[in-house]
C-alpha cells in the first residue's frame, strides 16, 4: 500500500483508488481521477482533522461518491501522548468496524478505516477513517438548540440504538469499550478540578451563586456518578449525544457521528446530556415529560422489559448533575474570542444550571 496520508492535503487519486476499491466502494478497473480538498468545509481543531474531498472518476465508478469526509487524529505528538491512553481514536474507528452494522440509528457509510493500534507507547498508532458526507442534510445546533420534533426523533433513535445493547447485548467481545467507571473515564475528575479555576474565570458572569458551591464539590463526587451509571442496566453510551454530533434526514431520522466516547454503562447519560444541554430551557420544560415517555416507550416497543420508567426517571436526574462536567471541560479548548463558541457555552450553562435545579438533582451530590 501507498504511505498513508496523514492529512487531507496528502491525500491522492493513487492512495483513493487503492483503498477504496479493497473496500468494494470503487468498481475493479475504474479508479480516481483527480481529487481535491474543500477547504470551506474542513476544520483542524484540539482532537484531529476533518475534511471533504471532492472526487472525479476514469471508468465505470458505480455508486461511488463525488465527495467524502476524512477524518483524522491530532498531528500534534503532545496532545496525541495525551489522548492516547484514553483509546478514544481506537474507540471510535473499531465502531464503524465492528460494532456500526449492528446499530439501528443510521451512521454515516464508511469508506475506509486504518486502526493500527500497538501496546507500545513507542510505536506511533495510524487512523484514518474516510465516510459518508451528510453535508445534504440538516445538521443539530446546539447552540441554537434543536426543535422539539427533533428532539424525539433524536431520543427514539438513541432508544433503538440503547436497545439493541441492552444489558451488553453485542458487546461480549468489544473490549475496546471501557466500563463508564473506569480508570479511563474516572481520570475526567483530575480534568474538571484542573479546569475549573479557567472556568470560572471565564465564566463566573454565566454561573449561579447557588450554583457555585456544587461546582466546587463537583470533582470529588465524579467517580460516584460515573459508578451509579455503571450500576444502571448496561448499553453501548455514546457519551457525546449533542445536537452538533446529529444529522437529520428530510423525514426527521437522526444520523449520529462522532463516537470516539463510547463506553459501557447506563444510558441515562446520553438521554440527559441531550435534553439538559441541547434544547433551550423553556423547550424543555414544556416539553421534558413527552420526550422522556417518547424514549422510554421507544425503549418497551424494541423489547427492553424490567426498567421501569420511575428507576429511568432517577437515572435520568444522575445524568442531569453529571452533565455539569460538560461545560467545564470545554475551557481547556475553548477559543474565547469566538462569539459562537462563547454564546454556546454560556447557553449550555444556563440550560444545565435550570435542569440541575429543576430536579433537585444537586441531592446526588456530598458537598
């Protein structure tokens, strides 16, 4: 095989064409005549690189996509150290290998994925993943907050999907999905107490007084809410379920990217972050009690028995406090001088701020 690219400016009509006619997208004897990068619609940022190439064709191409996105991991060699034990590349690219086909939510179609993983540290791990442009469809703002229609389709998609790996169903050999509460996940509490003081520097003006004395508990009591989703029915957790993760189809059907986070655990954290962060305050509240029975009765009608909807409605006011980390963690990447990044920050603390008070949900907290 040709070098690997490592970014999208590196990528040629020879590597295309070499890759995906072994994935089955590009007919045998047709190949990639030329390619380029749209640069309107690629983005560098903190965790890697996202791309779309446009594509044109010698011979019969088939089906073949004109355009496509590639995505790629940090080139930076200190962030990558630093992400690196966290496995969120590998969790990610062994989903759309392994663990995509099973899922009932649609995912993008994957072209091509490179996981070369090693237990060496010295020895540089290669991802690439090449997918489905959905440039065509409707994208999620979370910053705007999404509608109530797409907020039930997003958590009727994510019911199926939360059924279908239901208590570890499909997930007996996914060794590369860590337990919620493990040392992966539990490492987020020396994140968030090093990220706090940026925090509320920043942000001090977006914060409730009563508000502030939980946040400064917060850390110390994060293990203890990763281990109460570890103690609901388990599932495959997206972990990142926002609006800006979801796509929607002329129909209203969700597509979801961006599965780097997966973990095993409850799925009340995905539900949570999802109403608490994504809709806006006054969305919600008209709104909250439809949505929760719409994912819990997507949940009955795909087979899930012995939840009832009083123990999902706790597990949902734990994913609700949980979800406070969110906002938190987003400093350490945050580009202050950007107007959107700002607006959507400060919304998404007033909306968490509002549901943690909604429903008393500071009571999982030792202060």
């Amino acid at each position: 095989m040709t070098t690997l690219p490592t970014t999208t400016s590196e990528i040629d009509a020879a590597w295309l064409t070499e890759v995906l006619t072994a994935s089955g997208t590009l007919p045998s004897g047709a190949s990639v005549a030329s390619v380029s990068v749209d640069d309107t619609a690629a983005g560098v940022g903190f965790m890697g690189e996202v791309g779309r190439l446009n594509l044109t064709y010698d011979g019969d191409a088939g089906s073949a996509p004109a355009t496509m996105m590639a995505k790629f991991p940090t080139q930076s060699p200190e962030v990558m150290a630093m992400m690196r034990p966290t496995r969120v590349y590998e969790r990610e690219h062994r989903f759309y290998n392994e663990l995509a086909g099973e899922t009932p939510v649609r995912t993008p179609e994957v072209y091509h994925v490179t996981c070369n993983t090693s237990p060496d540290e010295n020895v540089a791990e290669e991802y690439l993943i090449l997918m489905e442009d959905l440039g065509g469809l409707t994208l999620g703002d979370q910053s705007a907050g999404v509608s109530v229609d797409q907020a039930r389709a997003a958590l009727v998609g994510l019911a199926q999907h939360h059924a279908r790996f239901w208590n570890g169903a499909g997930m007996e050999n996914a060794e590369f999905i860590p337990v919620i509460d493990g040392p992966l996940n539990k490492a987020g509490q020396s994140i968030y107490d090093a990220s706090l003081p940026g925090f509320k520097e920043v942000f001090a003006h977006a914060v409730k007084p009563e508000m502030m004395p939980l946040a400064d508990a917060y850390g110390k009591n994060h293990p203890k809410l990763l281990e109460r989703f570890a103690a609901m029915p388990h599932t495959l957790v997206h972990f990142d379920y926002r609006a800006d993760n979801l796509f929607f189809e002329p129909d209203g059907t969700v597509v979801v990217i961006d599965w780097q986070s997966i973990s095993q655990g409850g799925g009340a954290a995905d539900v949570a972050y999802f109403l608490s962060q994504n809709l806006s305050v006054e969305d919600r509240r008209a709104s909250e009690d439809d949505l929760l029975h719409a994912y819990h009765d997507a949940l009955g009608a795909a087979g899930v028995t012995g939840y009832e909807y009083d123990q999902f409605f706790d597990d949902y006011r734990v994913g609700v406090i949980y979800g406070w980390i969110i906002p938190v963690f987003a400093v350490g990447t945050l580009d202050s001088s950007s107007e959107r990044a700002m607006a959507l920050w400060t919304a998404v603390i007033e909306r968490v701020q509002a549901a943690i008070f909604d429903h008393n949900a500071q009571e999982f907290l030792e202060l």
